[in-house]
C-alpha cells in the first residue's frame, strides 16, 4: 500500500472516531458481532490471536477482516487518538467500511 493510501485510510479512521461510528478494541468488536452485527474489522500490525480466533469462530460469518500492510500499531492509535490499539471495526452498513474497502481496492490491494 503506498504512502497516500495509507494517509487517507488513517484519515477515515480519525473522522469514524469522532463521528462516534469506530469500535476499538476486542472486547467491543467482539460484544457487538454477539448482538448480531455485520463488522469490517482492520488489524494493525503482525497477525493476532484475535484475528485467528475472529476468522475460525463462529463469528467468521458476521465479519470481514483487513490487515492493511504498511498500517503499524502506532500510526492507527495515532490516527484515532488513543493508546495501544491493535483493531479497530466499522458497521459494514456504514459509508466508513464502504470507503475503506474502496480505498485499500484503489490502492491495489486484495480485499477478501
């Protein structure tokens, strides 16, 4: 991913935070795949625990995962004001999660 894609995904991720759309942190991700909703969840950094546990478990349905390369753990808690953050997630029925996915595409990057 190059330099402005990364900038502008950063940048949808700082407006998400204060429009109050943006989830952060597992645990939250989590409770809210169990009340039944349909996340795009983002990694930063190296693959997780997390993450494994999210593509295998029974909430694989209920989420699409990203691991945008070139997005470290200190660029995204950054970009969203926060500390030591390591996932973050949109409601797949937000225009948040649709610009991101449009992004990362423009940016050549394989969406699954």
């Amino acid at each position: 991913m190059n330099e402005k894609t990364t900038a502008a995904v950063l940048s949808v991720l700082g407006f998400a935070r204060r429009a109050g759309v943006l989830l952060i942190g597992q645990d939250i991700v989590k409770s809210s795949l169990a009340r039944r909703e349909s996340l795009l969840v983002l990694f930063a950094g190296k693959d997780t625990s997390f993450q494994r546990s999210l593509q295998k478990g029974r909430y694989a349905e209920k989420c699409h995962l990203l691991n945008p390369p070139g997005i470290t753990e200190a660029e995204l808690s950054a970009a969203i004001g926060s500390r030591n953050v390591k996932v973050v997630a949109f409601p797949l029925r937000s225009g948040f999660a649709q610009r991101i996915v449009q992004l990362l595409a423009e940016g050549g990057e394989k969406i699954e």
